[in-house]
C-alpha cells in the first residue's frame, strides 16, 4: 500500500479483504458491475425495487461503506440536480435521475475495492489484452510511491534554488508558467531515464519472449458462474417483468 | 522479430507519464478553487507524452493509464468509470487536436490542443448527466463555470507543456532519446 498525500489528503489503495466478492474471479466481478450498471435503463418504479435489491446486495458484500462515501462526495450535485429537476420538471424525473446517478456511481466500486491491481493484470490477459500492456497497468500501480519521491524531491530541490511556485491565483499562475518548467523538465528526464533501465530489466528477463507463460493463471470456478446467472436472473428478471 | 507499433520503451516511458500526471495530481493540490485548475501539470505531461512518444493513440494511451490508476486511487466525484473515461477522453482529445494542429512544439498549437483535451473532459461529464436521463440543459447549466475553467487551465497546461518540449530540445533531450529507441 502506499500514500500520496498534501495538506491532509491522502490517497492509497485500500482492498476490502472482508468482502465476500474478494474470493471471486475478477472477470467475473467486471461482468456484474457491467450488468448492474444496465439498471440506469428501468423505469422509476422498477429502479426503486431494484435499488432495494442493490443495497441488500451491497450489504451482504460489506461494500456499503464504499458506497456511502462515494454518494457523499456526490452529494451537492445530486442536491443540485434533484432541486431543478423537481423545480423544473417533475417529482419523477427528478427521482429517477438521483437515484441513476447513484447507481452509476457507485456500482463500480464493487470490482475497484475488491480487485487487487496483480488481478486487473492478469484478468485483462485473460480477456485477450495483450501482456504487455497488462503488465504496462501492474507496473503503473508500482511505481506511484517512487516517482512521488521523485516529484517531492524534484520540489524541493527548485525550492533550494529559489524557485518559489506560488498559486494564489489565475493571473500568478498564468504569470509562473515558465517556472513550472522547473518541475516538469527534471520530472520527464527522469520518468525517461526510469523508464530506459526497466526496459533493459525486462529484456534481460525475456519480456518479449513468445514461449512467456505467467506463473499465477486465473480459473473460473463454479461459483464465479454460479454468481454471473444469479446477477443475469435478476437482471433480466427487472427488464421483463410486467 | 514481430515489430509492433509501440516499443517496449515507448509503452514503459508513456506508462510513467501517466504515473505522473496522478501524481501531480493529487500532490500539487492549487488552492484556486476553480474547476479543472489540475489540469496545468495534466494536460502538461500528455501534451509532453504526445511528442515523445510521436505516434497516433499515445495521448490516449497514457490517458487510459492514468484513469485506471485514478480509477484504483479513488480520484473523481462521479466514481469509477466516470473518472476512467474521463482521463481517456483527455488523451483522444489531445490525440484528434494533435492530428488536426500539428507539432506541439509550436506553443499556439499546444495551448489549442490542451484546450481542447481537457474540454473533452468536460463532455464526459455532460455524457454522464445525458445517459441518466438529466435535462442536457440543466446540466450545461450547472456546468457552465466550469467549461470556461476547463479551457482556460487546459491551454495553459499545454502551453507548459509546448515550453517543456522547447526546454527538452535545449537540453538535448531529444538526441537522448534517439539513442534508446
């Protein structure tokens, strides 16, 4: 795990290991969060059901937390939206569209906090993505807390030498452009030179070779299937119901 | 050999480019409290990318890098695939600006492709308002101040990022590279 942070915002990858959704086959988890996300089409009364049985879902899957802090963050704009559109158009509409944009917000953090970034990897090979670009991914996720050194490094080192960015404003912004160049030369020099020395890692390690096979192999097992019919029941329960 | 279209170095080099864009994302936070102010540094690195890596699709490339980090880090209001899809559409949009203008190095060019890069980012907002059945006007309405500050911070990230380039060329970067393709 790692952290990035500034003035008290911290951003880090956090697994949920409780949930049951965690021990499932990442194809799978991508495959319900695709179907659930089909809801926005139901109508005001059938999505007020299906919302019920979403939450129920969540619950189960310990992931109403997630959930909740995502509709937080939403909060104005949902307030915003469901104002005007009541105001403006009709109790209904207004309804149906919060609670679309809840589900739509929401519904992917079902596969983000269950899925670790090895098994986005190795689940995008799997789905015919090339390895070398699922490997691109997993190599993303390792090297944030590196080149966060970096940056922070590269900072305070044109801080040394006088170079003071400040962003009290649009106009001192606009007026500082040629000292952001300060950061961003020294942060592309390096990114490449980093880039150059895992390349000759990886081919040092037959990254390129055809006769590569990964170590860890994904498998679907019988409750991976048995999880994508019961989320299909539902929802085609939802669209063809009358 | 199979040649492919990005080497190995060009895909590892776009891939910290993105690293990099959500790392100066969240750590260099602007107190300017106006919409899309992050996309100086952003709009900067991809506009960078672009010329570094001077193939069709490598603005898009880092683009979707980026947005499944940001997606992973938690980074947007709207979740996951709205964060995801906007970070990408960044990248087509610089990619589309770029066939249409041109070299980046030229800084009038840059800051019209960094304009219109970060408003794409703003359209999948809008998009995301339309899907869900929202009045498209009232969502236009609601995101109007915001428009003017995607333009306005997305020509000055690519203007950074045309000076950057200009930087590079000084330094000899460019000749660097040339011996590492």
């Amino acid at each position: 795990m790692f952290n990035l942070s500034q003035k008290g915002k911290t951003r880090s990858i956090l697994l949920n290991e409780a949930s049951p959704l965690r021990r499932l086959d990442p194809r799978s988890k991508l495959f319900v969060s695709i179907a659930l996300s089909l809801a926005v089409m139901l109508p005001l009364d059938k999505l007020i059901i299906f919302i019920g049985v979403y939450i129920i879902f969540i619950a189960w899957a310990r992931l109403l937390l997630e959930m909740a802090r995502q509709t937080w963050r939403l909060r104005w704009i949902l307030l915003f939206l469901f104002v005007i559109d009541w105001w403006l158009v009709s109790f209904e509409l207004a309804a149906v569209i919060t609670l679309r944009l809840i589900l739509l917000s929401g519904v992917f953090a079902l596969f983000f906090s269950t899925t670790s970034t090895n098994e986005l990897s190795m689940a995008l090979e799997s789905l015919r993505i090339p390895y070398r670009f699922a490997f691109s991914i997993n190599l993303a996720f390792q090297s944030i807390g590196l080149l966060q050194e970096e940056w922070q490094a590269i900072r305070e080192a044109q801080q040394s030498r006088g170079i003071l960015v400040k962003f009290d404003g649009i106009r001192q912004l606009i007026k500082q452009v040629n000292d952001l160049i300060a950061l961003t030369v020294p942060a592309i020099v390096l990114a490449t030179r980093r880039a150059w020395a895992i390349t000759e890692a990886a081919y040092s390690r037959g990254f390129d070779s055809p006769q590569r096979v990964s170590y860890y192999q994904l498998q679907m097992n019988w409750i991976d299937w048995l999880f994508i019919g019961l989320i299909l029941a539902i929802m085609l329960t939802f669209i063809f119901w009358r | 050999m199979k040649t492919r279209y990005f080497s190995t170095f060009q895909l590892f080099l776009m891939t910290l480019f993105a690293v990099l864009i959500v790392v100066a994302k969240i750590a260099l936070r602007l107190p300017l409290q106006l919409s899309g102010h992050s996309g100086v540094f952003w709009m900067a690195i991809i506009i960078v990318g672009s010329r570094v890596v001077p193939k069709i699709g490598s603005a898009s490339l880092i683009g979707l890098l980026s947005g499944i980090l940001a997606s992973f880090l938690g980074l947007g209001d709207f979740g996951a695939i709205n964060t995801l899809l906007s970070y990408t559409m960044i990248g087509v949009g610089t990619d589309l600006a770029l066939l249409l203008l041109g070299n980046p190095e030229n800084l009038f060019v840059a800051g019209i492709a960094g304009a219109l890069g970060h408003f794409c980012k703003f359209l999948v907002k809008w998009a995301f308002g339309a899907i869900t059945g929202a009045p498209v006007g009232f969502i236009a309405l609601g995101l109007a101040k915001a428009i003017v500050g995607y333009i306005v911070f997305g020509a000055i990230g690519g203007i950074l990022g045309g000076l950057t380039l200009i930087a590079l060329r000084k330094a000899g970067y460019f000749k660097y590279l040339q011996e590492k393709k």
